[in-house]
C-alpha cells in the first residue's frame, strides 16, 4: 500500500516492535503483587467466645478436681489422725509440704513468664517464604532471647555461652535468613535436647515415688508437682514466653495428668496384668501380685508426665519442623 515500508509490507516477517518493559514492570511479572495477604486468617488470634469457652470448661474441671482432691485429702488426714502421733503427723506434714511445694512452684511460673521474651511460632517451612522486614523482626525477637539466655545460670544456658556469644557478634553482619538458621541449628536444636533430658528425668522420679505410694491423693499431688516442674524447668531452659495456647494446653494437660494420677490404678490393670507374668518369672509369683500393679502405676504416671514435658517443648519451638 501507498506509504508503507518495505519491511512492514513484508507480512509475517517484522512486527510492530513493543516498547521495552521498564525494571519495575520485569519484576511485577517474575513476582506478582499479593493484594491482603491472607496471614490474619492464619495466624489471626483465638476468637474470644472460643477462648471463653475452652478457659470455662478448663475452670469447671479444675473447680471439680480440686474438690474430688480435698475429699480425698480430708479422708487421708483422718486416717492418719487415727496413726499413733511418732508417725501419722511426720507423714501428714510431709503430705502437706508437697501440697504447698506445688502451689509455690505454679506460682513461680506465674511469675518467671513475666520476664521472658516473646517470640513468634512458625509454620513448618514458613521461614523460607517470609519478606526480609519479616526475618528481621523475627531476628530481633530470637536477640532478646539470646541475652535472656546469656543472663541465665541454668547448666543448658551455660553450655552454649560460646554460641550465643558468637550469635551476638554475628547478628549485625549475616543476612537475617542465614543467621535465623545458624541460631536454630546452634542454639534451639541443643536447648530443646536439653529440655527433654531434664523431663525423662522428671518423669522417672514421678514414676518411682507413684510406684511406693499409698494413697490416691499423693499420687495426684505426685503428677502435680511433677508436671509444674517440668514446665518451670522447660521454660526457663527455652527462655521463651508461652503464648495463650501453649498456656490453655498446658493446663489442660496438667489436669489431665493430675486426674489420671487419681485413677492411676485402674488406668493401669490392665497394664499390671501383662506385668505379672514377667515380674512373676523374677521374683516369684507371691511377689508379683504385689509389684506388678506398683511397677504399672509408676509406669504410667512417667508416661504421663514425659507427654507433657515434651508436648511443651514441641510447642515452645519457633521453628517446627
């Protein structure tokens, strides 16, 4: 046609040539921009009725346990008033102590949780898909445990002193996904060893005190005391603020374990039936009939427990794998 070149006569040999993209353009196409992000729907809090529930019910069983537990701490001490005094009143106030003990041990965690340092718990595999500010603000969280750790006397916290000073020195020149990792790796992964360490210990002293006791209400101030101790202890080797779930679970799992404690017996016939056989091919089948339910009680007051510690620790971890 009259006006046009010759290379654009040429029908499929040259097209209209397209502006060239700008920087800004190239980079929307490889990522697209994300309108409202959906993370408030993931990570949005519980929702208050929910809340308000789960705490009812909670306070309901606890209301109801507690006073399951003083009648049964109001016939315990009426049978040991009817003990000569040399050793019905040793036994009482030894009863009593661990009453108190354990109170000031959930009260000691009350307290310590104040101090400690939030920070935000991951989904597995979230790490890699967070924005720079985000790894910062998480690095940032992760610092404040590392001088809450750093202050600790604890035997875990002591360990790593070397770790954590190198960790320190590192955070202001190691880009914040590199340096994220290297702290999960170098710190978290050992401390939460070490948690679990302290709770099998936790839980084999329950279990052999469950095994020599003669009374329902000790076992269940037995599982009490065991169970605030391994949380005191997790706590403070993590040095981590539990958030209002990690809070509500754990306390639904010391009620579970402290009510369990109570029906320990029961719990465990079954287990103390299979027991028998071989206790019996050790020492005898006179003897078996006596052990075996001791030895089945202590085993399933530990089981309880260790659950427990190591429930918190999985739920304590900002980084899941």
């Amino acid at each position: 046609m009259p006006g046009e070149s010759p290379a654009m006569a040429q029908s499929g040999n040259v097209t209209d040539a397209a502006p060239p993209l700008s920087e800004a353009e190239v980079r929307n196409i490889a990522q697209p921009e994300v309108k409202g992000p959906p993370l408030p729907l993931r990570k949005g809090s519980t929702p208050p009725v929910l809340r308000r529930t789960v705490g009812g019910i909670l306070a309901f069983g606890f209301g109801a346990l507690i006073l399951f537990l003083s009648l049964e701490l109001i016939q315990t001490i009426n049978l040991l008033l009817e003990w000569p005094i040399y050793a019905g009143w040793p036994i009482l106030a030894v009863l009593l102590g661990l009453i108190g003990y354990g109170i000031f041990r959930l009260a000691r965690i009350l307290i310590s949780i104040r101090e400690m340092p939030i920070v935000s718990r991951l989904e597995p595999g979230e790490l890699e898909t967070l924005s720079g500010r985000r790894k910062e603000e998480i690095r940032k969280q992760l610092l404040n445990q590392l001088a809450y750790l750093r202050k600790q006397d604890a035997e875990s916290a002591s360990a790593l002193h070397a770790e954590l000073d190198r960790l320190a020195a590192e955070a202001s020149s190691h880009p914040a996904g590199e340096w994220i990792r290297d702290y999960n790796r170098a710190v978290l992964e050992p401390l939460g060893k070490s948690g679990r360490n302290r709770v099998r210990k936790i839980a084999l002293t329950a279990g052999a005190s469950a095994a020599l006791s003669p009374w329902r209400i000790l076992d269940a101030v037995i599982a009490f005391n065991a169970a605030t101790q391994a949380a005191y202890d997790v706590l403070k080797i993590h040095g981590i603020r539990p958030s209002h779930s990690v809070a509500f679970a754990f306390a639904f799992d010391t009620f579970l374990n402290t009510f369990l404690a109570t029906v320990v017996e029961d719990v465990s016939s079954d287990l103390a039936d299979s027991l028998t056989a071989q206790v019996s091919a050790e020492t005898g089948a006179s003897a078996a009939k006596v052990l075996a339910p001791k030895i089945a009680e202590g085993l399933t007051t530990a089981v309880f427990v260790r659950r427990l510690g190591n429930r918190m620790i999985r739920r304590l971890h900002p980084f899941p794998s």
